[in-house]
C-alpha cells in the first residue's frame, strides 16, 4: 500500500489538477499506509460493502475472532450489483448465463454422471440453470514482512478463455459447439474472491487452526448449494457448486492431510518401512511389502498401460475426510478426483527441472566441445546462456547456469534444476531448444542427443499453444 501511495503522490506532484480524492490520498505518510488508505478510499466511495465475519478457531487468543469474508457475501453483493454474470460465468447478463450455465452442466453430466449435483436436480432441489460452479484456489503468498501467508479464494469455473482463445474468436462459435472458455482472461481482482488468509507460522504451530477455517469456509458453500443467495429484492436465487479445489502439490497436500504425497518418494533402492505410494489418486509409488501382500507399483512406469492405472481411485491418501470436502456433492469414492493439479506447476517445477538438467549434462558430456574439462565446458555453456538471453532481450530470474543451478557435482549424481521460479524452466527450455538448432549436426549421430532434440521446447510449445488456442470446457469434457 505505501507503494500505491507513492504513485499516488507523483500523479499529484505532476498533475495540479488531480482530483481531492487523490491528494487526500496522496497525503497519506507511507508508515501509516496500511490504515489510512482504507480511511480514504472509504470515504470517496471507493471500496466495495463487504462485511467481514470473524470466527474463533481456537482457545488461543490469536486465534480469536479470525476474520474472514464468505463466498456467499461475495455472491449477494454481485448478485445485487448485476455483476454476477459477467464476473463469475463471463456473461452479458442473467439470460445469457441460464442458458450457458445449462449447456455447462449437460456436458458435465456426460463426464460424471454419477455427480450428486444431478441427483439433486432430479428431486427438484436445485435448477442447473441458476446453478454457478466454481473452483476453489489455495496459494502462498509473502506479507509485508515476507512471511510466509496462506490464501484461499474462489473463482468461476467458467470465464472468457485465453488471449489465443479469443483472437481466434473461438468465443463467437455457436453455444453448442463452443469450449465455454475457462477462466483465464481478466484481472484476478475481479474474478478471484479471497476467502481469508492466515501466515504460515500460526497454522504449522496449530494446523488444526487451518482446518477449522476451512471447515468454516465449507460449511458455507454447502449453504451456497443446498439454500443458495437471494438477491435484495427477492426475484432471483443463484447457487454455486464447488467442483473441485486447485493448488500446487504441496497446498493440496496440506489441504487434504493427505498421508500419500511426492514428499514419502523412498530415498533409497530399499526401505525398511515399504513406501505406502506418493499420490492421492493411485497407488503408485508402493513398494512391496509382503507382509500385507501388496505388489511394488513403480512410479517411474511411463509406458502406455502402467500399473499405477488400475489403481485409481482404490485408496484414499487420508485417515478422515478433509475438512474442504465436508458438505461437497461427490460420492466418497470420488473425493479423489475433487483435487486438482496444476499443469503449470507440474511442467515448469517437475517435469522440466529434470529434462532440462538432464539434457544439458548429456549435451556437456557427448557433443564434441574444444575445452576438456567439466568445469571449463559449464563456463562454455554459461556464456552461451548469457549470449541466448542477451540476443533474446530476456531478464531472467538465474542469471547464472552451472553446477549449482543443475544441482549437479558429480558424474555419478542425477541433475535437477535447483531453481524455484517457473518462468526460470521456462527460458532454459527456451535456451535448451537454441542450442540443440545450433549443434544439431553434431547431435544427429548420438541416439542419446537425437532423443533430446523431440522433447525440448519447441514441442511442448506447440502442445501449449494448441491447448490455449483451443482450452475451454469443451476440450476438457
């Protein structure tokens, strides 16, 4: 906020004829920023009536009167202001929603069948026109003091599509051949809906703490589905169905006390405890333990038919079900599929931190380079990486490309990208893909560096830009 209050006094110190609003705002000591911007905003009629509701989630006093804002108070407030069907279903107006929101749910039905939503259109409870699905999103952000902070928010499931989307116009395809874009165009502010947030350091002390707030928040979307929001005047009621909850690996976990996770991959070729399995959905990462008469289910199986197949959706990854599936519409032996994986996460912090690190080392060992040492071919193959950038006019977050970045220091080891940032695997790729044009020559007498050259960059690019010409819940469906 003492950000915004700089820019502010800028426009003011450049601008004589600002408004009152603004120098009043402008005015404001940037220690003071957090509080009194709220004051001033307030009074110009600049913040939106929501009413913040509290909760006591534990005995502990910081844990008393917690505030948070319901789902449902964003929906009524929407509702009443007409911005309910452009902000949350990416549409002109009630009508058109209706009958987007009934072409979302036959489609929907032709997938899940078996989802309770329809059982309770059948007993006339709820009317699928009227009937909003929306994801809910878990995140980690930093505070002011970058401290870890938690954050849960909700969004539509449906939206306008993607920038390729809409340049291609896919939007303007009749309804019964149109994707019904997803959720991607718009600023956040207008389409994500902050539920509450809480720092790190109080939840991993008392993580019951974390699970009382989402209780919380999953008791009123049940409300939401079950009763629903009338608006002021009494002539419209919405519902919202949360469909499914949307974090990276590590939020998901925590969010479903899941005991089956990436974090139990065994360490070792054996283990005296056998791993139980690494994934919520399948079993795959079990190793054998004959005592129970399990059979090993590799992890690593990439072939067409893997083991791990089979077993979706046979166990459940928790001891008791997660406080965020309390009140959802799924049978229980679908709660697996409740939690969703993010595909950016998956590619730019998985699978590309292996492919790149492994491609580059095997580029570094195999091609025919001048220097003959290790070390002195890494500073070849930085500079080259600070000449691609350069050429590129890219600013990347590693300006640096060594051992340390492939977490790479010896010939016997396996490389991984040590970075964290996804838009980092996103230039390496990039990089990845320069340098194989450039030696592809050399490249083409080795199996090994020919197999590199089908999966770099340029294909999975290709793959992305097909999904986001084309993404909508029309492909996913």
């Amino acid at each position: 906020m003492a950000h915004v209050v700089g820019l502010a006094a800028a426009e003011v110190q450049e601008n004589p004829h600002a408004t009152r609003a603004m120098q009043e705002f402008a005015s404001i000591r940037e220690r003071d920023a957090e509080q009194r911007a709220h004051v001033v905003l307030e009074k110009h009629g600049l913040t939106a009536p929501i009413k913040i509701d509290t909760v006591d989630l534990m005995d502990a006093k910081r844990f008393k009167s917690f505030p948070y804002i319901k789902f449902s108070t964003w929906v009524k407030y929407l509702l009443d202001t007409g911005r309910l069907p452009r902000q949350l279903c990416a549409c002109e107006n009630l009508l058109s929603m209706e009958v987007k929101l009934e072409e979302f749910w036959r489609r929907y039905e032709s997938i899940h069948p078996t989802h309770e939503i329809f059982a309770m259109r059948d007993a006339g409870t709820v009317d699928l026109r009227h009937t909003i699905p929306v994801y809910s999103h878990s995140d980690e952000g930093r505070s002011l003091k970058k401290q870890p902070l938690w954050l849960l928010s909700t969004h539509g499931a449906l939206g306008r599509g993607t920038r390729a989307y809409l340049k291609k116009q896919k939007d303007k395809v009749p309804l019964k051949r149109c994707g019904l874009g997803l959720n991607f165009c718009g600023h956040t502010w207008s389409t994500n809906f902050l539920f509450a947030s809480m720092l790190r350091k109080l939840y991993k002390k008392e993580p019951q703490a974390l699970d009382n707030l989402v209780r919380v928040y999953a008791q009123d979307m049940e409300d939401l589905l079950v009763n629903g929001v009338w608006s002021s005047d009494g002539s419209f009621r919405v519902h919202c169905c949360h469909i499914g909850t949307k974090a990276d690996l590590p939020a998901l976990a925590r969010l479903g006390n899941m005991k089956h996770t990436f974090g139990n991959v065994p360490k070792a070729a054996s283990s005296k405890k056998p791993c139980e399995g690494i994934c919520w959905m399948c079993c795959a990462g079990q190793e054998s333990n004959p005592r129970l008469g399990l059979g090993a289910i590799p992890f690593e199986d990439t072939s067409g038919k893997p083991l791990w197949e089979g077993t979706l959706g046979q166990c459940d990854a928790w001891d008791q079900t997660p406080p965020i599936l309390e009140g959802v519409p799924l049978h229980v032996d679908d709660h697996w599929q409740f939690f969703k994986t993010d595909v950016w996460h998956n590619l730019h912090l998985g699978l590309a931190k292996h492919w790149v690190a492994s491609s580059l080392v095997s580029m570094l060992e195999n091609l025919d380079l001048p220097m003959t040492s290790m070390d002195a071919k890494f500073a070849w193959l930085n500079q080259e990486y600070k000449s691609f950038c350069q050429r590129k006019r890219i600013s990347p977050h590693c300006e640096e490309l060594g051992r340390d970045t492939l977490n790479w220091y010896q010939a016997g080891s396996c490389p991984l990208g040590a970075w964290n940032k996804g838009s980092q695997s996103t230039h390496y790729m990039m990089f990845l893909e320069d340098l194989c044009k450039s030696w592809s020559a050399e490249m083409q007498g080795d199996p090994l560096l020919r197999a590199i050259v089908p999966g770099t960059c340029l294909n999975i690019q290709l793959c992305f830009s097909f999904l986001f010409s084309n993404i909508g819940w029309f492909w996913l469906l």
